[in-house]
C-alpha cells in the first residue's frame, strides 16, 4: 500500500497569504498573517484577543525528528501516516480538558483542520519546563555516572533505573541558546535551576519573580491532570515537556499560557501500565523510536555526543528506515491519540488539498 500520499512531510511551501518569511520548525511550519487578515479573523471569529494581535497559520506535518535530525522512510515515505493528525488532537484533547478544569489558556484560537492551528502571537519563556514522575532518560543517564545534583536538585542515593521517584520533580532547561547569563552555558537545552532562573529573570523573560511560582504550578498542574487521565486508561505519564509564553486578552490583560504542544508522544514519555506491572518497559511515546534507533546502528554515541552533529546529520540522511519501522511509529502515535481521545482518528486522504481548501473557502487566506 502506497502512503506517502497520505503523508504531508513539506509543510512550509503552502499558498498562505504573508508578508513574512515562513518559519519551519521540525514539526511545524508557522505563517505569520497580514495585518490585515489578523484584523479581520480576530473580528469576523471574536477571538479574545486585542484587535491588533497578530495572528498565526501553524501547520502540522507527518515528519518524524529524533536526536535532533529529521528522518525518513522507504519508498518516498518521508513522513510517519497519521503522526500530525495525533499529535494535534492530543494537544487539543489535553488543552481542553485543563481549560475545564480552570487551569491556564493556550495560544490556540481555533482549529480549522487537524492539522491546523489558528494561533495568537506570544512572548514566550525561554525555558523548557519538563517535569519528571520517574528517574529514566537524561536524568538517570547523569545519576549512573554518580551525579547526585540535577537542576539544583539533590537526588538520594540507591534510586533505580525507570523508578517512581516520591515526587514529581522540575527539571527545566534552556530554549534555545541564551546569551551572557552568569553561570548558564551557551547553548540550547541545557539544564538549569530554579536559582539561576531567579537570578536571571529577564534572561529567561520572566516578566515578576511571582511567574516562576505560577509556571511551577502550572506545570505541576497541568502534569496532574494528564497523570490522572491516562492513569484511567491505564497508561502511565512518565516525564514530560511543556512552554509558556505571555499574552493579553481582549482587555490588554497579560497572562501566563500553555504554548506548543503539551503531553503528546513527542514531548512526553508514556508507558503501557500492564507491561510495567510485568516488570517491562513498554513506550508509546517516541521514546520507542529513539531506543530504536539506538539500537539499529551500530555507533550509539553519534546519536548521543552533539559533538558529532556532522556525522549524526549524514546519519539521517543516509538511511532511509524500513516500511515496517514507519508503520510502527504510525501504529504508536495513533493508538495512544485513539486513548486519550477515546474515539478512532479520522486520517485525511489528502491533508495537504484539505488544509487548502478550508483555509481558502472558510477563512479566505489562500493566494491562488
């Protein structure tokens, strides 16, 4: 069966009418919108936003990055099928269900297709908030060289590799490369503390020491209501990631939002509940993909020394994965959406007409 053309792998090269450059990230690509059509959406849709918010397209595509490389199937299969449609309604799904229970908003106004996000313009925080209910991952890789200090926590001794640790700890790091922060190093995803965050407030574009507290317990909130979801469902809710940013509402009001994606796949671990009352190790996360990728080749460190960029780049680029390993991923990120959603994902047939035409015919943003 032929899927590639059930994949939108090139997500950056749509007719959305801008008048900025397109940004596309490994997932996403983002179309900043004139001003004149963020006007008129923010008014035609009563978005509660200002009326002078700029206004974003952010699309979606199927690709699959792991390692910090982009990788790509067989047979022109340069994306994993159903992988975007997943990843957009578990964030939609776990967005939702926190604005219920009175949690922080989201940078997300509407949602014309599965792949699409209308979203508002955000000053974001330049840390990655990543909480952990278990010691696996980085975290247990710097405890196996008898580091006992992480992001200026003290762990105890005798922890095991994929314990339950007594609480869920924070463990931020950086987005992004900061620069001339004492004490922090110059490059991205690097671990810090809650003192070097309170020592560098606007470094990290905090707007009050009082947001640190927020985004502490906005974190440790929003990973209490995923715990608790897929902890019905059986699943259990390892580590995650999520990213702030500020914004104003309709009356200029600044506030403090989830951005990005939160408790998906791709930016959290998720663990088979069964499997681990058996005593294994279970993904269904992209943890999976990475521990096989890990395993395939026969030089690990390349995909785990960014001293090696060069060569885990022409790694990516040279092979191209089995049909069989695509299709695995595919199963994953569907089934665990199909969990949380408690409904079958509906795939599009071609995703890439479909977002054209909605975006064309209900919110008249396509150059023809």
């Amino acid at each position: 069966m032929n899927h590639s053309n059930k994949v939108l792998a090139v997500n950056d090269d749509l007719p959305i009418r801008t008048d900025k450059p397109v940004h596309s990230g490994k997932v996403r690509s983002v179309y900043w919108l004139t001003a004149e059509d963020s006007a008129r959406l923010i008014e035609q849709k009563g978005y509660d936003v200002p009326a002078d918010t700029p206004l974003a397209i952010m699309v979606i595509s199927d690709r699959i990055s792991a390692f910090d490389c982009i990788w790509q199937g067989e047979n022109g299969l340069n994306g994993v099928p159903g992988k975007g449609a997943a990843l957009n309604a578990i964030s939609n799904h776990w967005f939702k269900l926190f604005k219920e229970k009175g949690l922080a908003d989201s940078h997300i106004l509407d949602v014309p297709h599965p792949f699409v996000w209308i979203v508002q313009k955000a000053q974001p925080v330049m840390v990655e908030a990543i909480a952990r209910q278990y010691i696996t991952g980085s975290m247990w890789r710097a405890y196996s060289k008898g580091e006992r200090d992480f992001c200026g926590i003290t762990l105890p001794e005798g922890l095991e590799k994929d314990q339950k640790l007594d609480e869920v700890l924070i463990t931020p790091s950086t987005k992004g490369v900061l620069t001339g922060l004492e004490g922090v190093p110059e490059a991205d995803d690097v671990n810090v503390s809650r003192a070097d965050l309170e020592r560098h407030l606007a470094g990290f574009n905090f707007h009050q020491p009082s947001d640190i507290d927020l985004y502490e317990k906005l974190l440790k909130e929003g990973f209490a209501v995923i715990s608790d979801a897929l902890a019905a469902a059986d699943q259990i809710f390892v580590d995650t990631k999520f990213e702030f940013g500020y914004v104003n509402d309709a009356d200029g009001n600044e506030k403090l939002i989830y951005m990005d994606e939160v408790g998906t796949p791709d930016s959290s671990r998720i663990w088979d509940g069964e499997a681990r009352r058996n005593g294994k190790i279970v993904e269904k996360s992209k943890e999976g993909f990475r521990q096989w990728l890990l395993n395939h080749f026969p030089d690990p460190d390349i995909l785990l020394n960014k001293e090696r960029m060069p060569e885990r780049f022409a790694l990516a680029k040279d092979n191209k994965l089995p049909l069989e390993v695509m299709m695995d991923i595919s199963n994953t990120y569907v089934g665990i959406a199909e969990t949380i959603i408690g409904e079958k994902l509906v795939l599009s047939e071609n995703p890439r007409q479909e977002v054209v035409d909605i975006l064309r015919n209900e919110y008249q943003l396509i150059v023809d």
